[in-house]
C-alpha cells in the first residue's frame, strides 16, 4: 500500500492534528513547522518524535513531502494554497478557503493545473451532530427538507491581531457548510444584513462596520437557508449551530455548543380526528460517536481525553470531549486516503469554494444593505 509523506504547517490549533498524523497508518513521514521553532520542537516530543522543518520554503522544495496540511493566519490561506499545489503537493488548508473570490479562483486553477488534491477542512462537516443528520436524512426520517438554519457566535476578544475587525461571514463556514453538505446543492446567491455597531478601532484594518451578519442563501435546489455568525461585542454563549426542518423531523442544536441537541417528530401522519395539531414528540438526545468509518489507529482520537484504553469500545459509544466534536481524525482520514486513492476528496475546491464564496458574497451584500448578490460557481 502506498504511504505519503505529509507536513503540518502552523502549530498553534494545527498541533491538535500532529498526534493523528503520527498515528495514521497511511502516514510514513511527519514534517512539522512553525514559525516557532521551540513550539515544533516541543510538539515532535509530545507525540513521540517527527521531522522539523527550518522554513515553510524548505517544505516546498522538499521532493519527498507528499502533501501539506495548512494551519495559518486565515489572510495567508490563499497565498499559501496555491504555493503548495504549484510545488505539485497535496493541499489541504484550515477555514476559509480564501478571504476574496479572486484567491478562490486562483487556488481553483493551481488545483487543476497541478492534478494534486485541494480540501478544506472543515471540521461541522464530520462532527458527531452532521454524522447523525445524515443519517436521519439517508433513513427517510427528516421527509422533505423545508429549511436549514446554521449559526455561529463567538467573541474573539484577544485573539491574534489578524481577527481583529474581521468581517463576521468571511469566517461564516460553520454556520453555513451543514447547509450546502445536506442539500445536495450549491448556494447561487444571497441577501445579507449586517447589524450593531463596533469599537473604531476595530473597523481599521477590513473597514467591517459589523460585528454580526445575517445572511438569507437561496440554493439551486430553490431551497433557502438563513445563518448569523457573530464575531465581536455580542454577549452569546459559543455556538456553532446546525438546524435542519423536515415535512417529518427537524434537528436542532442545543444553546450552546456542547448541549445535546433537539429533535422534533410528528407521531402520527395526519391529525388525530376531531383535532386541528398533529400529535409530536420532542426529544434531548446525546449524540452517538460515529468511529466505525475510521482505521481503529485513530478511534481513540473521535472521544480525546475521554478515551479509556482499559475499556475501550465502551468510551467509544458516545462522543464528547475531543476536538470540534470528534471531527478531527474524520478530516485527517478523508484527506489521507483521498492522496493514497488518488482520487478527488470530498470537501474540494468545489464545495469548499461554494461554503466560502457564499460567506464572501454574504458581506458583500450586506455592506450594499442586503443587495441580492449572486455566489460564482468555480
């Protein structure tokens, strides 16, 4: 069986990935850099040893790295996408895709000139919460998918310089990617209204007068989806919310992130006689941890902390306690095998493309007071 060899670029939230690299049994070689030395260094030691790069141009030019995994300043993404495939690597980058639909379309053609893969790794779509939805929708159980919801809020009060200011649906992928996964279409366009009022100095360096976004999508399908994301000077509890209503089921987060979600069912067809309201029934239910799909190497990774070796299939069960719901080892896996199959993976340069431009087009309209604004296609 082939094995590639694979880099992680940035280590602050990428050294949540260096563990299950190492593990990967498609991973013959491990690459780590950042622009911190010392945090490579001690990084390497906590998962037991792996190669360090002096510089993200030694990488590059590095004929034996077989793919690279980008963990960076959401304003380097583009940049640094098309420098991974134009070196004729596998690239797969951290959210968004781009922050401009010129660095989308420049990273759509270093894709397809290069013949290498291209994801974004989007972590709302293999979380315990969309495993489960999909699996309501493939069973027939959601009927007919009447309106999607996705939210996001979050205070990034303190974060790295480059957040500061940072227009809310440029980040808007986890509010908007459970959206376009389960609608087996793509966003086409959108009306977005940006609301409140921010700090000046917050405005200075993207000239975002808004620290919330509210965007209404329409799909090719003629479905509609609504999401808000909330980046500054909003007093919410984290969420990162995904709402899905059927004709005979609807699932709907909890308030905040870690709440066991909702979900509503009617209990007859139709209305009991003599009565104007079907009969429902709601239920609190703790998501299950979907592993099975995973190489057993990297199941322990789907529940973090809370794994125990001693009992390991019983603290399988339920997810909890590890990275982005348990999304991690899923991401890692999917872009692995899509190098070592040779084949396209899931969330490309296509749906990647689609989940961020619509983000894009959202602020764009919004700063046109809720201008219908057409999504490319890429």
């Amino acid at each position: 069986m082939k094995k590639i060899h694979v880099a992680l670029v940035g280590l602050s939230f990428g050294a949540a990935f260096a563990a299950i690299y190492k593990a990967h049994p498609d991973v013959r070689a491990l690459t780590l850099f950042d622009i911190n030395r010392d945090r490579a260094l001690e990084v390497a030691k906590s998962i037991g040893g792996a190669q360090i790069a002096g510089s993200f141009e030694e990488i590059l030019s590095n004929r034996d790295i077989d793919a690279v995994h980008l963990v960076t300043p959401i304003p380097m993404h583009g940049d640094m996408s098309v420098r991974v495939l134009n070196a004729g690597k596998h690239c797969a980058c951290t959210v968004p895709m781009a922050t401009s639909l010129e660095d989308i379309d420049r990273i759509t053609r270093a894709r397809r000139s290069s013949g290498k893969n291209y994801m974004m790794m989007e972590t709302t779509l293999y979380t315990y919460q969309y495993h489960y939805v999909k699996g309501m929708k493939e069973r027939g159980e959601l009927g007919r998918i009447q309106f999607f919801r996705g939210s996001h809020y979050q205070d990034m009060t303190a974060w790295p310089d480059y957040w500061m200011g940072l227009p809310p649906m440029w980040y808007g992928t986890h509010a908007i990617a459970p959206m376009v996964g389960l609608s087996d279409s793509r966003i086409c366009e959108v009306h977005c209204y940006g609301s409140g009022s921010m700090d000046p100095e917050l405005v200075k360096r993207y000239h975002n007068p808004y620290p919330v976004e509210s965007a209404l999508f329409r799909f090719e399908s003629g479905i509609k989806g609504e999401a808000t994301r909330s980046l500054f000077e909003t007093a919410r509890i984290y969420q990162e919310g995904m709402f899905v209503y059927g004709s005979k089921a609807t699932f709907e987060w909890g308030f905040g992130d870690g709440d066991a979600p909702y979900v509503t069912t009617f209990t007859v067809d139709v209305p009991r006689e003599g009565r104007r309201e079907r009969d429902e029934k709601v239920e609190v239910v703790p998501m299950p941890n979907f592993y099975q799909d995973l190489p057993e190497e990297l199941w322990r990774f789907t529940v973090g902390g809370n794994f125990d070796p001693q009992n390991p299939h019983k603290s399988l069960e339920m997810g909890g306690g590890a990275g982005h719901h348990g999304s991690h080892p899923h991401l890692v896996h999917e872009f692995v095998r899509s190098c070592v199959e040779e084949r396209r993976p899931w969330i490309d340069e296509v749906l990647g493309g689609n989940i961020t431009a619509a983000g894009l087009c959202a602020h764009e309209s919004a700063l046109r007071e809720g201008e219908r604004v057409t999504v490319p296609t890429f």
